[in-house]
C-alpha cells in the first residue's frame, strides 16, 4: 500500500510538472507570436505610411490566423480604403505559386507531372478531359482544352 502510494505521488507530481512546462510553452509561444505580429503591424505600418504597400495580410499558424489586417486604398480615385474582404486583381501571378504548390507537391512524392486530372480529381464532370489531359500539361498550357472563357470545360463535349 506505502509502495502504492508513492507511485500515485510520484505520478502526481510529474504531471503538474509536465503541466507546468506545458503552459510555460503555450506562453512563451503566445509571446512570440504576439511579438512577431507586432512586429509585422509596425513593418506594414511603416511601409503603408511611406506609400510602398497596399493590401491585406493574413498569417496564419497551424491553420489558426494569428494577424489578419488591411492597409492602403483599394481605390484611389475614390478613397476606398482596403479591408480584409477586398478582391485583389492579382492577374497571372497565381499561375507562379500553383506551379511552386505543384512542384513541391512532386518532390515530397505526392503526385506526379505526368499525373493526369482524373487521377486527382475523380469525379471531375469531363471524363474525356480529366483522363487525357497532364499535370504538366496544365501548367505549361498545353492541354489542348482550348480557351476556357469561351468553351465549356464541365460537359462530354468540350
């Protein structure tokens, strides 16, 4: 019973001290991210008021936003400034971080170039397409589905 007894204390006290290193890590991570979102805030503050940035921020770590903030005019003409819900005309610059997506996505082994769409995208609509056209195809734009703006990509005949 004695011998029990010291077990269970023992126990005790090593989870108030994993405890107690537990929510000193929270803490400390708490700190460093409120450090680097101050930070951050001055960084984008120092920029907007010089002219040299406007946009939204968001960072987010492990999928939780730990800043989320908008800077400048979305127009000029009109004063309307910018807000975490604003629409970006981001033009073709999309096209650079889904090829780096991509291509990183290959290097850890997940998908291949040579992949095609139905590999990925089982129930895509066009089967003809999704069974014959690459990944790389897609992003070097030459799949041969022709000019999307104007032809139906989601039905058999396309």
């Amino acid at each position: 019973m004695k011998r029990n007894l010291i077990i269970i204390i023992i126990s005790l006290i090593a989870t108030a001290s994993i405890y107690a290193q537990s929510t000193q890590q929270q803490e400390t991570v708490k700190t460093t991210d409120t450090n680097i979102t101050r930070e951050l805030e001055t960084y984008l503050d120092n920029l907007t008021t010089d002219d040299k940035f406007s946009g939204a921020v968001l960072v987010a770590k492990n999928g939780v936003p730990i800043f989320k903030k908008a800077y400048g005019s979305a127009n000029r003409n009109t004063n309307t400034a910018n807000n975490t819900e604003t629409k970006f005309n981001i033009g073709s610059m999309n096209k650079m971080f889904t090829a780096v997506a991509i291509a990183q996505l290959a290097e850890q082994g997940k998908l291949s170039f040579d992949d095609t769409i139905s590999k990925h995208l089982p129930d895509y609509p066009n089967k003809t397409i999704a069974d014959k056209v690459t990944i790389h195809q897609l992003l070097t734009h030459t799949s041969g589905m022709g000019i999307y703006q104007t032809q139906p990509l989601c039905t058999e005949s396309a």
